[in-house]
C-alpha cells in the first residue's frame, strides 16, 4: 500500500496521472479508481483527460460497490444481495417483532409500541432499527458476531440480539459483518480470483472511510498495488491537537478525580482553533491512516499568505493560532473580499445577492470563468427554485446548472402522484381535487387544458362543493351524514342542470339543478367526469391492507390510469415503476407476508433509499449548485456557501436511545455532525481566490437578528482574533 499525502486535490491529481503512465500489463485492461461522489469521477476525469488528453477505459466504483468486488474474489460463491439492504431490514424488522412481543426480553419495545399499535408507528420503529443494525455492521462488526453465538455484552443488548438472530436466521449469514471476517481470514491463506479484480486500484480524495473498508483495503494491499491519494488539511502531524471543548472536559475530568483518564486525551495540544474544532472526523482518519505500515509520500505545497483566505489556510497548514501565541494581529487590506459572510432576510435575497457578487468578481477578475465556481447549501432542494427564478431572469445572465437534486424534483408525474396519495388518504376538499388538474401531466391525461380548468373551478365553486365524496365518507371523520356541499351532491346538481333549465332554481328530486354547463361546455364536463370516476376507482384500489407484491401492482395501475406514457413522461414513468419493482423484490427477500396499508406505503415511498437517485450536472459549463457532500473537497476559484442557517447546519445526531454505539463510543465511529464541520473546513481549504458564506440573519417579519451557523460563528471568532483591517472603511456592499 502507497499513501501519497498532500493539502491540495490538483497535486494528487498530478500524481495520479503520473502513476496512471505506467501502463497495465494489457492494452485493454482498464483502470479501477475508488471515490466518494459522483462530483468527484467527474472533476477526476477531467483532471486526467488535461493530463493525458484523454479519459477512457476507467471504472470509478464507490467504495462498497468495490468492496463488494473484493468479496467476490476471495469468497467462493459470493454474489451481493438485498437481504442485508436497510430498506429490506426494515420491512424484515416489521414483519418479526410482532411474534417476539411476548418474549420478555422484547418488554421495552411492547412498552414503547403499546397493545394496540398503529402500523405505521410500527413501520417507523422497524426503519430506525434498520438503520441503526445497518450502523452495527460497520463499527461493530465483532458485537453481530457474538450475537449470533449467544453471547450478550450488558442487558441492554438482550431484545437486540434477540432481534437480530431472528432476522439472520431467516435472511442467511451473509452480512456484512461475517464476510469482512471470511475475507480477512481468507486473504491470509490463499490468493484471490485474479479475474475478477483489477491489476492496481487508487482510492483517490476520500475524506474519510470506516475502520471497516480501512482495514480491507490494507488486506487487499498484499495482493495488488493499493495506492490511496489522501488530502490532507496540514503538512503537520495533527492526530493529537484538541478543540477547546475537548481540552475542557479532559481538564475537569481529570480535576473531577476520575479513576480513568483517556491518556490519549492528556495531551493538550491544540494546534489551529479551527483545524481543532471544525477536524475531528478527519483528525480520527488521519489517526487510522498513521497506524498503518506502509509508504509515504507528502506532496504538500505550504499556502502563501497573500489574502485573507490564504493566510486561514495558512495558519491550517502550520498549525498556526497566533492569537494564542500572543503574536501581533495580522493586518489585511481595506479591498480584501477573499472572504465574504453575508445576512440577508430570505433564502431568494441570498441568491439575488449571491449573483450580484459573482457579477462584480468576474467583473473584478477577467480570468474568473463561471465554470470555476461552485455553489453548495445544505437543502438544495429548498434553494432550487429560487436560484432558477434568479438565474433564469436577471440580466446579464451567468450560466448554472443544478446538481445533485432528487429526480423527482421537477418531476410533474411523481409531484402528481404523491398528491394523489396525499388527496385519497384525505378528506377530498375542493382544493385537493382540483389542484391536481393543475399538473400537467394529469391534465393532459384526461384533455384538461388550463381554460377549462378554470371553468372547473368556477363549476364546482358554483355548485358550492367544499369536500367529502359523499355522506359516508364524511362519517369517516366523525361527523354525521349529510350530502350538502359533498362532491356527490356537487356533480349531481351540475348534471341536473344539463337536462333542466338551471335558472328557474327549482328543486328536482331534492336536487338544485346547476345552469351553467351547455353547449360545447358538455365535453369539458365529460372530461372532468372522466377524471373523477378515476379519483373514485383508485380510492376503491388503494383502500384496505396489502402485501407488497400487491401494492406494486396497484401502483402500477393508478399510475398507468392517471398519467400518460408518451413524450417526456415516459421516462419518469420507468422510474417510478422501478421503485415500485423494488417494493416486489424486497418484499421476497425480506419474506414479508404481512399486508400492509397505504400509509405505510407512502411513507417507503417518500424516504425509502430507492426513491434517491439523483441528477449528475457537475461541472457542466457553468456555476455548478449542489448539496455540500458531492463535490466536497473539489477546488473552485471561487466557493460560495448558501443556507448557512443556525438549525440547517450542522446537521444533529438525532440517534436513537437504543443505539448501543452511543453508549461507548469509539474512534472512527460515525458522526453526521463531524461530517458536516470536516465539510465545512474542506470548503474553507479548497477555495482558491474567494469563500462566500450566507445565511437567513434576519427574521423577515420583525427584522429581529437570526444567528448563523455555529460553524460560521467559530470562523467570525477566528477572524475577530486574529486579523483586523488595516482602515475602518467598509468594502462595498454585496
């Protein structure tokens, strides 16, 4: 194994490249690169196409994908599977613990599901087990294992391992867990599958990896070149600086008299304030990446403190913190925007400022090109339309792309059909039903154009139709039966009034006929008609409980009724039948038998793993605009950090109490919140010329001050320390 280590992405860029000369012993035998976001392959391809002018035959797996690889090679037989998926888990995990209930090791979920437990609160008992046992197969491997042979740590793991034998025993021993095991034993005795892995791998700009894949790549090492490009904030060595809060509770710790004291924790060196506090998930990489024997080679390139960005990333490299050093304040000049942080009232006054400044730095800096500037934000489905309302209006206009969305962002026929799901499991308002006929592709479906909705909705006004289907319906939500102002009524009066004269207002049958449908009018109606008896059957379709394999069919045909599958839809057709084959496949995997209810299914389908496939417009010309984590790490000339809200960002640990991780936690383990700060310092460290930080500082309402993100405040404090203006005059306003 070959570590080659250095602050900057471009220089191991270099050096891959360098190495990739070497040629492979076939001329068709194709390169294997392991990254971490689709961002990534893409910025790599383009850095070794630069290099070599050219990039072609390169597989770019993500790492469990290649792991998964490495399985096959070593462990005879070995093809992956669903059964260990966190989505199959969880349907695995509904349909055991109602027959463990009884156990009495089981009494602490009894307790919390209660005697007559709904089935949704069921459903999102088993997905957050699901995800934390999917946790367990990573960071504590060992803990799995000696479930599976009765051995049980402390009570608080009895209904756990109780759980967990039961699902192994149904779902197989082929988890995570005993394969890394099978393979470190068998990689030890006896050589790989040569066919079925490559020559050399690079694992290139990854942040961070589980002890977990750590340790099978360093396995792996002793059978093929393993070379891992690492990027790494200081050319120090850093493994034991602390933060202040760290240093802090060590210190009472100790002064508390405590039996035992991390040792580890005794020194209390704190380095850079910044790299202390922002670096922790990549302090803890950094620990695992020393501990293994293996060659070196540092390619750092020390920052030449000329703004005020540089000299942050200066400080970084050295582990520098001169305020501590009681070194004198380190002046900057008046002009110096290297560094921006901006409040505004709104998420749109953020992005109408964000393209106010990128027009006066590319006006400011000629080379500056708008394909050398990223834009990240922690919802960026939330900023979208925002950023298309400004982008797509305001002259002179800079080119974008919007990356990373989910792909049914924008997506008439998954927007119209989980309104469909919300309006059925509903009271039916007049709203409801004819907002639907507001989506494109339901409208052309049924011939609706946006004329004759309108009508619609002057119809049904007219004919006073508030909600509800008919009086039964209305006695599902407790209230008596009556018809007045239900649809029934509504569309009983409209076709009253084509036989009769409307306008007299005389009753017929109980019915007040409604006047104002006649003439060529009639086929709108029939069209409308057409549409509400389709409402009627999928609400007869999706009522009552059903097994997976049948709400698949279901949803086929209620998709298949209401949307058509021609022109641009097609496409978003295909994937939505996709998602709904995996409900059938899952469902065989998991040997669920238990039929379930709509509510269930259309919580599966608004966060289940499956309904994630994202949009991939990286680097495509433009300002690129995407969630933080695809091209983390990634140089921009310029780097602009939107949404920077004090509850946006970090993101929170919200584990569940049951999480037997969080009751011993151990170095490496996961973290959503070190994530998010390591993120952030890569942001701060990959920006070239610029940093442009803005969040929602003030409360549109009452103007009252809003703080931002802890992350943007520790910045402020270090700035504040450490650096002051040479003259009091502000820089111009963004």
């Amino acid at each position: 194994m070959r570590i080659i280590v250095s602050n900057k992405l471009e220089i191991l860029a270099r050096s891959l490249a360098a190495a990739l000369d070497e040629p492979l012993s076939s001329p068709f035998a194709g390169e294997t690169i392991v990254i971490q976001s689709t961002g990534m392959q893409k910025w790599l391809s383009l850095e070794l196409a630069r290099h070599h002018g050219i990039c072609s035959n390169y597989d770019f797996p993500f790492p469990n994908a290649f792991i998964d690889d490495v399985f096959k090679a070593f462990i005879a037989g070995y093809q992956p599977d669903l059964s260990y998926n966190v989505d199959v888990l969880a349907w695995k995990i509904m349909e055991v613990i109602p027959s463990l209930l009884r156990e009495d090791d089981f009494q602490p979920v009894g307790n919390y599901l209660g005697k007559n437990y709904d089935q949704l609160k069921l459903f999102g008992l088993a997905r957050q087990i699901a995800a934390v046992f999917d946790q367990y197969l990573i960071f504590r491997p060992e803990m799995i294992l000696s479930w599976e042979e009765g051995i049980i740590g402390s009570p608080l793991e009895r209904w756990q391992a109780l759980l967990w034998r039961k699902i192994s025993q149904d779902q197989g021993a082929m988890h995570k867990a005993r394969l890394r095991r099978l393979f470190s034993r068998m990689a030890e005795d006896r050589p790989p599958n040569r066919d079925a892995l490559p020559e050399r791998i690079a694992i290139f700009g990854i942040s961070y990896l589980p002890p977990y894949h750590l340790d099978i790549f360093h396995r792996l090492s002793k059978h093929i070149p393993v070379s891992i490009y690492y990027l790494n904030p200081s050319g120090e060595f850093w493994a034991d600086i602390k933060s202040g809060r760290e240093i802090n509770l060590t210190l009472q710790k100790y002064q508390g008299g405590a039996d035992e004291v991390d040792e580890d924790l005794l020194h209390l060196e704190s380095g850079n304030r910044l790299l202390a506090s922002l670096g922790s998930v990549g302090r803890d990489f950094f620990r695992q990446v020393c501990a293994l024997s293996t060659e070196y080679e540092e390619l750092f390139d020390e920052p030449e403190p000329t703004s005020l960005l540089t000299m942050i990333q200066a400080d970084i490299y050295q582990l520098a913190d001169r305020g501590r050093e009681e070194k004198k304040r380190t002046e900057i000049a008046v002009d110096d925007e290297s560094i921006q942080i901006h409040s505004c009232h709104s998420p749109l006054r953020e992005v109408e400022n964000l393209h106010n400044i990128l027009l006066r730095l590319i006006a400011k800096d000629g080379a500056l090109q708008s394909r050398n500037v990223l834009v990240m934000t922690p919802d960026i489905e939330a900023y979208a339309s925002c950023i298309e309302a400004v982008f797509e209006s305001r002259l002179p206009k800079i080119p974008y792309s919007i990356a990373d969305r989910r792909s049914f962002a924008g997506n008439a026929v998954a927007g119209g059909f989980f309104a469909l799901l919300d309006l059925i499991m509903g009271r039916f308002t007049a709203g409801e039903v004819l907002s639907l006929l507001e989506n494109e592709a339901i409208a052309q479906k049924f011939d609706i154009t946006a004329s004759a909705a309108e009508l619609i909705r002057r119809w049904v006004a007219g004919a006073n139709i508030k909600w509800g289907i008919n009086e039964k319906h209305r006695e599902e939500f407790g209230l008596p039966q009556f018809s007045q102002n239900t649809w029934l009524s509504g569309i009983n009066s409209m076709l009253a009034g084509l036989a009769l004269d409307g306008r007299r207002r005389e009753l017929f049958d109980d019915i007040l006929p409604y006047g104002e449908i006649e003439g060529d009018k009639t086929e709108i109606l029939g069209n409308f008609l057409n549409f509400w008896s389709a409402l009627l059957s999928a609400k007869d379709l999706l009522a009552g409980r059903k097994t997976l394999e049948a709400w698949s069919a279901i949803l086929k045909k209620v998709l298949a009724d209401f949307f058509p599958d021609t022109g641009n839809y097609a496409d978003q057709l295909y994937k939505l039948n996709e998602i709904f084959n995996r409900i059938t496949r899952e469902g065989q995997v998991a040997k669920m038998e238990t039929a379930v209810d709509l509510k269930v299914i259309k919580s599966y389908l608004a966060t289940s793993s499956s309904a994630r496939v994202l949009s991939s417009r990286y680097l495509s010309g433009g300002v690129t605009f995407c969630a933080m984590l695809p091209m983390r790490s990634i140089p921009f000339d310029v780097i602009c950090l939107l949404g920077m809200d004090n509850e946006a960002y970090p993101r929170r640990d919200n584990k569940p109490g049951f999480d037997l991780m969080e009751a011993r936690k151990l170095s490496g383990d996961r973290s959503l919140r070190g994530e998010d700060q390591y993120l952030f310092l890569e942001a701060i460290l990959s920006a070239r010329k610029n940093l442009i930080i803005s969040y929602v500082g003030q409360n549109m309402q009452d103007n009252s001050a809003l703080l931002p993100s802890p992350l943007v405040s520790d910045l402020l404090d270090y700035m504040d320390g450490d650096l002051s203006v040479t003259t009091a005059k502000a820089p111009p306003p963004g």
